[in-house]
C-alpha cells in the first residue's frame, strides 16, 4: 500500500468516526431534550397521611371541593382557559353500595358521565389497570359537559383500598391537546398511592 492510498483510508476512517460520533451526538441530544420536555412531579399531596398520597407539577394546584373529593388542575384550567384536570374522589358510598370494583365503576358512570344521555361515549371498554400496584379498573370517554363546550377525552379509574373504600380518578384534558397534555396526566396518576 502506497502512502497516498494510506492517507486515504485513515481520512475515511477519520470521516466515517465523524460522521459516526456526530450521529450519537445528535441522537444523545434528541434524547436529552425528550427527557426534559416530561413534567416533573415536584409538589406532593399528603395532606391525608392515612388516606392517599400523591405527586403533581409544580405549576398545578389543588383544592379540596367538600370532604373526600380533590380536584387538581393545571395552569390553563386555572386560568379558566381549556386544559387538563383530575377529580379523586374517596367514596364510601359506593363501598357500600356495590358488592364488586365492576359494579361501583358502572354506578359512577351512570350517576356521573352517563347521566345526561348523549354527551358521553365509551371509546375504550372497560379493561384493567393500576393504581400503586393496586388492581383497577379503568374506562375511556369523550364528550362535553354543556351543548356549547370543548370535546373532552376523560379517563376514568377506579381501585379498591384496603378497608374496602372505593377511589376514583377522573382526569378530563381537551380532545385537541390530548397528546400533550395525557403524559403529564398519566404521570401524576401513576404516582397516586391509596394508603388505607
């Protein structure tokens, strides 16, 4: 091999490593800035240490609307513009109501969302899930709470804790910002952990 040829295979050698580390590089960037588009849960509710607990974005609030309902809000729903929320509701009601998680979800749809015939559809069948490594059930609707208001995608979980009390987490976000807002939504739910 001449040394012409050798100062050409080092330099696409040399090219190649370029082209090679500018692609992890890139990748490596994309994967940094993902990372930090996810919310961070710094603020957590333990308001009720032998209840529930559970984290939420700094720039949420919360609000406890009567005894055992919390409703939790972001930036956008607290300035009275479309945004995301979620309802957790602690009910004994419907422990002693209804005999089986089924049952107590069926009667809070139709006492709840299902009520006014017509605004809200099931879009995704009941199926299991989890709250805390709790089994849970969980129902997907979209509708609109007034003729005149946004379309809504809600989410509707409930779970079982150990003395029997039956929580439900309802989120609600605008069918138009779903994809950006569900994440943020998913992640404050995931952290929710019944304690009773």
């Amino acid at each position: 091999m001449t040394r012409r040829q050798a100062r050409l295979r080092r330099r696409r050698v040399l090219l190649i490593a370029a082209v090679v580390g500018a692609a992890l590089l890139t990748a490596l960037a994309l994967i940094q800035s993902q990372a930090a588009g996810r919310t961070a849960l710094t603020n957590s509710f333990e308001l009720s240490p032998n209840t529930l607990r559970f984290d939420y974005p700094q720039d949420w609030q919360y609000s406890i609307l009567e005894t055992n309902l919390i409703f939790l809000a972001s930036p956008e729903v607290l300035r009275q513009e479309p945004g995301a929320s979620l309802i957790i509701q602690r009910s004994q009601r419907l422990m002693v109501e209804t005999d089986s998680l089924e049952a107590a979800l069926e009667t809070y749809l139709r006492r709840g969302p299902l009520l006014n015939e017509g605004r809200w559809t099931i879009t995704e069948a009941v199926q299991p899930a989890q709250i805390g490594g709790r089994a849970a059930l969980r129902v997907v609707l979209e509708g609109r709470e007034r003729e005149e208001a946004a379309m809504l995608v809600s989410t509707i979980t409930a779970a079982r804790a150990d003395n029997g009390t039956i929580y439900v987490l309802a989120s609600s976000a605008p069918l138009d910002q779903k994809a950006a807002l569900q994440p943020t939504i998913d992640a404050i739910v995931a952290s929710v952990t019944i304690l009773e």
